[in-house]
C-alpha cells in the first residue's frame, strides 16, 4: 500500500512537470521579435487597436474574439490587408492559440512597413483562461474554442474544447438548408 502510494505520487508529479510553462514553450517557438500585449491590456476599453485572428477559417469558425478581423495564416497575404489597414502607424493586435502563429503573421505586417504590432501573449487561449468572451461565426456569445490539438489544448483551462470544427462554411448565394 505504502508502495502504491509512492508510485502513484511520483507519476502524478511526472505529469505535473511534463508539461512546459506557457513561458517557456513561447520562449521555444518564438523570436520575439515583435512585442507582446496581455489580455488584461487588450481588454482595456482604451486599447483602441485593431484585432487581428491569424488562425485557421475552422478555427476562427468555432470562435473568436469580438470584431476579430480573419486572416488565417497557411494563405495569409498582407496585400488583402493593406486594403483594410491603409494608416501604417494603426495600432494592430495579431494574435493565434498561443502566440506563435500570430508572432509570424506580425512579422510579416512589420516587414510590409505596420510599425504598431503586437501579439497577444498567449493567444486566444490565454484570453479564454481569463474568461473574456468570445463570439461564433454568427456572433452570438459562445464557450466553444478551438484547441488546435490535444498537446496545445492543455494550456486551455476554461471553455469547451473542439478539436474538429462541425461546419466549413462556404455559403454561396442562394444556397437552401
């Protein structure tokens, strides 16, 4: 029984500790090259930037942060957004599950001459952990989130986590239900 009780608190602490800090997988992954905002400052009502979602369309589907503009990051083209954000100083949060896409697509509007990029440290998850809301596709309120996959949804601790979105939309006119 002693025995037992030995195994079962040694594993428990393997599982503990094998999973990284959210600290130390951003520090990994990223370069830092463009600079991180908190949830807590984007949420401020005086942060007047613009949101950026640098996730995949199933992921935006399932949900996103409220007048997230989608840009996906596998066919992200800055040119698309220059049309949107033509004043180059537009203060810009560019954020994905975690933060490491969303590093990448920052990188990529710095270099097209945006010099007020941020990237939102933690992504939507981080967002989500600190019960902000979040918005579907018909931007109703919702407690869905994508979790990419089971590795990275164990830095999601609140909402309910999808892993396959249900529906692609791609509506086309007329298109009968």
């Amino acid at each position: 029984m002693k025995n037992s009780l030995l195994i079962l608190l040694l594993l428990s602490n393997v599982f503990v500790f094998s999973q990284e800090a959210l600290s130390e997988v951003l520090l990994k992954h990223n370069t830092h090259s463009i600079p991180y905002i908190s949830v807590q400052e984007l949420a401020m009502p005086a942060t007047k930037a613009i949101i950026i979602d640098a996730r995949e369309p199933d992921e935006f589907a399932v949900s996103h942060i409220k007048n997230a503009i989608h840009v996906g990051f596998n066919d992200f083209k800055v040119e698309d957004l220059q049309q949107k954000i033509t004043n180059r100083n537009q203060a810009i949060v560019v954020y994905c599950s975690l933060g490491i896409r969303s590093e990448t697509i920052g990188e990529k509007l710095k270099k097209a001459g945006y010099n007020n990029v941020k990237n939102l440290y933690g992504g939507i998850f981080e967002w989500k952990n600190n019960n902000f809301e979040l918005y579907n596709t018909l931007e109703k309120r919702t407690d869905s989130i994508h979790a990419f996959n089971e590795s990275w949804s164990t830095y999601l601790k609140n909402g309910i986590k999808v892993y396959n979105a249900p529906i692609k939309l791609n509506l086309k006119k007329n298109t009968s239900f």
